[in-house]
C-alpha cells in the first residue's frame, strides 16, 4: 500500500515552535513541557519514530497529543486497557478534540459514530486496542485518511522479554506498514536493554530513536519489611492502610490473597474496593470507577489493574506479595505520587512469595504439547463451520489461555499460521508438516533463564541492605549515577548508625538496640523486642542462605557486605548473615591466600543488583 500521509517531517518545518507553545497553552493550559518531553515532540514533529521511556508521572500523553494537534493526519493510538482508554477519549474531548475510541466495549450506536467520524475524517485522535489492528476491515477505514502518526502506549507489551508481555502487540508492525509506515512513538515507563531493542525491532524504530529520561523520582519513599508469618501480614496490611491518609493500593500477587487483603479492611469499615482478572467487566469498571472518583479510597488489586492509570494524589502503594521483577515493581509503585508530592511505597516480603512467582514462571511459556495442540486444532472443522479465529481457537483450545497465546504468537513468528483479511487464522500445512516444534521451543530456554535471574534480583532487592534507589536504578538505569536517595528503610538505618557513631559512647549494662529509624506505631520495629547486633570484621568466615559461604569484606549495624566463592560481592541485610566456622588449612598463609582470593575478586561495579547471579 502507498503512502497516504504527508510526512510528519515537512509538517515540522513548516511550522515553528510558536504554534506548539500556543496550543501547549491555549489547549492543554501548559506553559512549559517537562523534562523529555521536548526532545520525544520534536522528533515526533520532525518524523522521527521514537521509543521514549519515561516513569510514570513523566507527561507521556502529552508527548501524542501535542503534536496530533499540528500534524497534517490523523494520530492512532494504540492502548491494551479499555477503561484507559475511555478515561483519556473523554478528557480529550473535555478539552474540545475530536477524539473518538473503537473498542469491543462500545454500544451499537457508539461504534456506528466512531466509524462515521473515521469516514468523514473528523476524528484527529484516533484510540483503540491491539487486537482491532488485526480486522482488516478497520485498517482500511483508518487508512481512508492520511495517518501522520501512531503511538504504541505501554510499549513493553510487544516484547516477550518484557514483564508484562500480550501477544495481541504483535498485530502493531503490520499493521503500521498496512498504514503507510506513519512516524511510530512508543511509549513505556520501564524497558530494560532487550526489551528496549525488541521493541524498536517490531515497530522498525532505528537505534538512534530511543530516548530514556532515567527512573529516579525524589517523590517515592521505599521500604520492605520483613514478615515470618501470615498473620503478621495481615495485621501490617491494616496498619500501613491506616497509617496513611490519602488514597492508595495495595497489590496482591494471586487473587486468593487480594480477596483475604480486601475482606479484612473491609471489616475494618475502610473505604475500599477490589480489582483482579475474574472479575466480570462490569465489576472490574465499577471497582475503577469509585477509585478514580474518590468513593473508594483503597483498590486492592492484583496486577491487572494500574496500567496507564491517570489519578495523580495516590499517595501509598502497598506490596502484600512480591512482584515478579523490579521492573514490574517500579511499574506498580511507579502509579503513587503522579503529582510530585511525598508518597510511600511498602513491599512486606515473605520468603514464601518466591515459590508463588516460580509457579506463575512455570506456566508462562508454551510446551510442546501445547504447540501441538495448536497444530492439531487448526487441522480440525471450525465451530458452526465458520473459520479460525484467534477468539474462537483459544476457547476451544481449553487450556491456559496465556500459554496458548504465546504458542499461537510463536506459530505466527515462525510463519506457520496464515492470518486472512478478517483475521481469519489458517495454517500453512506444507510448512507445518516440515517444521521442528522442538527447535522452535529453544528461544524460550534462554527467557526462563533471565525469568529466573531477574527474579532473583528481585528476592535481593527486598533482602538488602543497602539504598532501595541504588538497587532500582541498578536494574532500571545501569548508566545512572546513582547517590543514595536519604529516604528510604535503609537510607534511614544507615544515617542513624552513623549519627550514632559521632556520638560519646556511654556504657550500658543493657544489651544494645539495633539503631535505625523511629519505627512507626504499630511496625513490626515497633512490637517486637529490639535484637542485639551481631558484630562482624573484614575476613570474617560468613554464610548466606541463597549464596553460599563468603567472607566480609565490610560491616556495619545497617548492611553487610560479603565476597562469594563465585567471585560476586553483594550487599546484605544482616538478618541474612550467620557465622560460619572457617575451614581449617595446613597453615595459615593459605587461609590468608584464600581470604584475600575471595576479597580481590568480588565485584565493585554497582553492588548486589549488577552482580552475575546463579539461577
């Protein structure tokens, strides 16, 4: 198909920056853009496709819709969340933009306007979902008029390198290429160096494009707490829920776990509602919508719900459970504090949660047997004698639909489906009959590997010891120079030992208290009995449960910081210390050589996150 637009970049030069700051005032009363979000509009003006990752908060709308405004085309936007989706069509419109959404959740009368104003050209903003970009019928009602450009919003979700992976992105390429290659911005608050460089791969953003305004938010103050049992969760559930005034989430890892957080506060007459994935439509959009309003002041939710959320005064996100990665964590904590002020972000970690994560790990990637089965439903009759459908095959399917999804996904990679102009699936039985389903499982050998590792750093950041934005940036921005934030658990724990230490030291016949923070009423600080520190010196013999044996290179009350035997130096909790008896050598020099081995080779890079990790 040939082009239909005129390039995004003679639009550009055409206009100055003065009709860009008049319509930054007159229509979206900004008198000034934020950091980045100057450098993505001007590529996006000049016709330059961009992936911009920018944290939550950063301003990534505005990024689509001031340049929809002037360019000479409609602007796609593509979004995975339909209630997102409404939510941003209705205060576009609120700001007087012909914006229109076209989604399945749209009434018969609805969707008759919104194709009416993609008729008559009138929609300047077009917002609608993945899976629309696969109807054939709708791209060439999209392509009646000049496209200028298509923004991709989660972007991250196109890569299955990513946290949040849907295998309904992977419609976009195509269909941006059946559009006329428009200028494309993608838009993510997280992506990591693979996920950054598939996405640019299947949205044809050259390396030049990415653009990272970096993580770190002033705003956020991180904390984990360290729970043994159950009823210890439950109870800080509650406490931390009260503590705060203001509204926020707590985000629960399964949805047995978020039905247990929500039924408890409600017991408590908090004002509180509940999102998870099996939950009716309806329920699910009443539940958002008397958070956004304010009627509920608590949404106990699993991940399913946040992304893309627009409420700006969240001022505390709660982690009952453990994520499945710093990515996914930053995401999730990333939706408190969108208006600048102080908000507090809280993960209660028990050692339990790393079993729960792996059991979701187990059941993310298609088997064999699942790529067969897929092989084996295509041969057979459709339903009512229709044709495949993604929607039809799945359900017929019966097996876990996320499995099921990623295996159809890869049968398309690997050019075995055949999609129609309806988005009818087909397969290629020739190619099909030759195809070696084994080998085609190998590319997700390497992805279980980093699942593992990138859990592993997430098990590490809530057992450190050492500043929580050190430990994200580490894993968010590894470019970043990042200097310890003051703000968090263990920013806190680190200055009061070292103010402790500018301190006379008066003899007491009292065991000493462990020094840190004024621990809030009702913590666990608070209610437990204060424990003696254990005192360790560089060289001490010493043992980690999840790392072995290794030697201490540096201690103090706060965090201690051991060499492996694998080379690696990590930065630890002292709670996750013990002594080990040092083995015996024929003489002493070797235990020397052996000490100063494991000291030479630890690495000094940044700390515990950027360390190379066993699986």
């Amino acid at each position: 198909m040939p082009s239909t637009r005129v390039p995004a970049a003679a639009a550009g030069r055409r206009r100055s920056s003065n009709p860009l700051n008049r319509v930054l005032r007159s229509v979206f009363g900004h008198t000034s853009l934020r950091a980045g979000q100057a450098e993505v509009i001007e590529r996006v003006m000049r016709g330059l496709s961009t992936l911009a990752v920018m944290p939550t908060g950063a301003g990534k709308s505005l990024c689509y819709q001031l340049p929809a405004m002037l360019l000479e085309g409609r602007t796609v936007v593509v979004s995975p969340l339909i209630a997102l989706m409404k939510d941003q069509c209705d205060k576009l419109r609120a700001l007087g933009i012909e914006a229109i959404q076209v989604n399945s959740a749209l009434s018969a009368d609805e969707l008759a306007a919104a194709e009416a104003a993609l008729s008559d050209g009138s929609a300047r903003i077009v917002l609608t979902t993945p899976e629309r970009l696969a109807d054939h019928a709708f791209l060439q009602q999209l392509a009646s008029h000049p496209v200028a450009l298509v923004a991709v919003d989660e972007a991250h979700c196109i890569s299955q390198w990513g946290h949040d992976f849907r295998p309904a992105f992977l419609d976009i390429g195509p269909a941006i290429r059946a559009l006329g290659s428009p200028t494309v911005l993608a838009l993510t608050a997280t992506a990591g160096a693979e996920v950054a460089a598939d996405v640019m791969k299947h949205l044809a953003i050259p390396r030049s494009g990415l653009i990272d305004t970096g993580a770190y938010r002033a705003n956020l103050h991180f904390a984990v707490e360290q729970l043994q049992q159950e009823d210890d969760r439950q109870r800080r559930i509650v406490e931390l829920v009260q503590e705060e005034a203001g509204s926020g989430i707590v985000y629960a890892a399964t949805v047995k776990a978020a039905e247990q957080a929500f039924e408890i506060l409600r017991a408590r007459d908090e004002s509180v509602a509940l999102y998870h994935g099996k939950l009716g439509a309806r329920e699910r959009g009443e539940a958002q919508e008397r958070f956004m309003s304010g009627a509920a002041r608590v949404m106990v939710a699993t991940n399913a719900f946040g992304m893309g959320i627009d409420k700006p005064d969240i001022r505390f996100i709660v982690h009952c459970q453990m994520p499945s990665s710093l990515h996914a964590y930053y995401q999730e904590a990333g939706r408190a504090g969108r208006d600048g002020q102080r908000a507090r972000c809280v993960l209660l970690f028990q050692s339990k949660d790393r079993a729960v994560q792996q059991f979701f790990l187990a059941g993310k990637y298609p088997q064999l047997e699942d790529l067969d089965a897929v092989y084996r439903q295509l041969l057979g009759e459709p339903p009512a004698g229709a044709r495949w459908t993604s929607a039809s095959l799945l359900d017929a399917l019966e097996r876990p639909r996320s499995k099921m999804q990623a295996a159809v996904a890869l049968l398309r990679q690997e050019k075995l489906l055949r999609i129609g102009r309806h988005g009818e699936i087909a397969l290629r039985q020739e190619a099909a009959s030759h195809a070696d389903l084994g080998r085609m499982l190998d590319s997700y050998k390497e992805r279980r590997l980093q699942d593992r590792e990138t859990l592993e750093r997430m098990l590490s950041y809530a057992q450190a010891g050492q500043c929580r934005w050190q430990l994200l940036l580490a894993e968010l921005d590894p470019s970043a120079k990042a200097k310890r934030c003051g703000t968090c658990d263990n920013c806190r724990r680190i200055a009061a030992h070292e103010a402790s230490l500018a301190q006379p030291i008066l003899v007491s016949a009292q065991p000493a208290l462990t020094t840190g923070a004024p621990a809030s009423l009702g913590s666990p600080e608070a209610k437990r009995p204060a424990r003696k520190p254990v005192f360790f010196a560089e060289s001490d013999p010493v043992k980690v449960r999840r790392f072995g044996a290794g030697v201490v290179v540096s201690s103090t009350e706060e965090a201690i910081t051991v060499a492996f035997e694998d080379g690696t130096q990590r930065c630890i909790h002292p709670d996750y210390v013990t002594r080990r008896r040092a083995t015996r050598k024929p003489a002493s020099a070797d235990a020397e050589i052996e000490a100063g081995a494991l000291l030479a080779g630890g690495a000094s890079a940044r700390g515990l996150l950027k360390s190379s990790m066993t699986a």
